[in-house]
C-alpha cells in the first residue's frame, strides 16, 4: 500500500522534506498499523535523518496524527494498534516545548 506522510515545524527541518510517499509492504486488503508504516519510514533513506520509532514505542518528542481525505487530525496513541486507512496520511511533527 502506498502511504503518503507530511512533516510538521521542526521534524519537516530535520528530515529535510514536506511530503513523503512509501510503497509500505503488508496483507493485500489489510490496511497496515501505524507502528508498521513506522517501520518502513525508519528504513527508508529519508528516515534515516531521524529517529521515529524506540522499540515499539515511538520516539520521544515525536507526535504522530492520521489525517483524513478531508482534512481532520486524529492524534495516534497506540500505533500498534491503530491503522492507517485508504487516504489517509501520517502526519508528524516534533513536540515543541514552551508555553
């Protein structure tokens, strides 16, 4: 399944790039788990500028959001359970302190 992804502030500054598409391997008809989706970015060249994932976990100072074909972000809290469905992109951005 090709995943399309968006960097937010300071992630898309250290990734070096405001969009991303990856052909992300799984099921035919299964829609892939955010951890996977995850994964693939971690291997892929551009992920490699970047820690997204500590384990099964993912990174610290990372927030990951779905966004849906018509513009609504869903914050991802347990990325190996949530999936990521037809039209939606993985949004990341790194948490930004202050207040």
């Amino acid at each position: 399944m090709k995943i399309s992804f968006e960097f937010l502030t300071l992630f898309r500054e250290r990734i070096g790039a405001d969009r991303l598409e990856l052909e992300v391997p799984g099921k035919p008809g299964e829609a892939p788990t955010v951890l996977a989706v995850l994964r693939a970015l971690q291997g892929a060249p551009a992920g490699t500028k970047v820690r997204v994932l500590e384990g099964e976990r993912t990174a610290g100072g990372l927030l990951v959001f779905l966004k849906g074909p018509g513009g609504g972000l869903s914050r991802v809290l347990r990325p190996a359970e949530e999936r990521v469905g037809p039209g939606q992109t993985v949004v990341l951005s790194a948490a930004m302190g202050g207040g």
